[in-house]
C-alpha cells in the first residue's frame, strides 16, 4: 500500500483522496486548538502562503488524544484556525493519531517514519511529517520543530 491508496474526510467531510497530492511535497500534521503550540498554525499558514504555487500540499489533521486539547467539532475547529490563524491550507476532519483507531494515514506514516528509538506513536499535538514528490516520507518532526526551521527541507524537496 501506498500513500496515495489512501484517503481523508476534510473538515467539511468531503472525501479526499491523498492520491490528488501526487507529484507534490507533503507536510502533514496533526494539530491542536488549545495546545502550547498552536501558535505553529501560524508558521504552517506562512509554510502554505510561501511554497504552495511551487508544489507543497500543507495538511492538518485536528485530534483531541493529548490531553484533551482540541475538543471541539470540525466546524468549532475550522472555524477557530480561520479566525485566530488565518489558515487556508488544507483541514481535515479529526482523526486519532494513535491505537487501534488510529487514522490509516497516521498508521501509514508512523510505520514509514518510526520516531526516537523506533517508537511509532505519535508523542504529542504538532507532529510533522515531510512527504516528498515521490509519496515517501522525507523526515518526521518533534512537535517542538517549529514551521519556520522546516522551510530548507521543504526547499529541497520541492527542488528535488
């Protein structure tokens, strides 16, 4: 199986299937609305605004499985990344990034990209993953991995 075997709900629940983004750069996050890092959405948006036209696809994926933090429904969430961020990259339903449940997707992308000592569970809100033009996985990155230190990796694959 492949990334583009797979699909989403957006955050106004139409089908998408990850194989529209073939050819483009991926950055797909999971994405909180009460999280100490929520403020990324900012850098995210910027990431988007900068790089889109030459071919990145910015993702997220809003999931409420630390700490409670995005509680809300997808039109309470929308409607917060619109007004607070801006955001105009792609939103999609919430997921479950981790367990039995977890989104095929996060399933996919944890088993391509173990994290620290092969540890396959998503740690915490804003966890990043770099998909390159080809549909594999570039790097993950830490939830602290601000947007802005990502740019260079994204500019590489976007030339690559």
């Amino acid at each position: 199986m492949s990334l583009y075997d797979l699909e989403a709900q957006s955050i106004d629940h139409q089908t998408v299937p990850l194989s529209r983004y073939k050819g483009q750069v991926m950055l797909i996050v999971n994405t909180a609305s009460a999280c100490g890092f929520t403020p990324q959405f900012t850098g995210l948006e910027k990431l988007h605004q900068q790089y889109a036209d030459q071919g990145l696809a910015v993702l997220g994926f809003p999931c409420n499985q630390f700490a409670s933090q995005d509680p809300g429904d997808d039109a309470q969430i929308a409607n917060f990344c619109q007004k607070n961020y801006g955001v105009s990259f792609q939103m999609m339903s919430k997921v479950k990034v981790n367990g039995d449940e977890a989104h095929p997707l996060y399933q996919w992308l944890t088993a391509e990209a173990p994290g620290i000592l092969g540890s396959k569970a998503i740690k915490w809100n804003f966890t990043k993953f770099l998909v390159g033009r080809d549909g594999r996985v570039i790097k993950r990155y830490a939830p602290q991995d601000a947007p802005e230190k990502i740019a260079k990796d994204i500019e590489a694959a976007l030339a690559g």
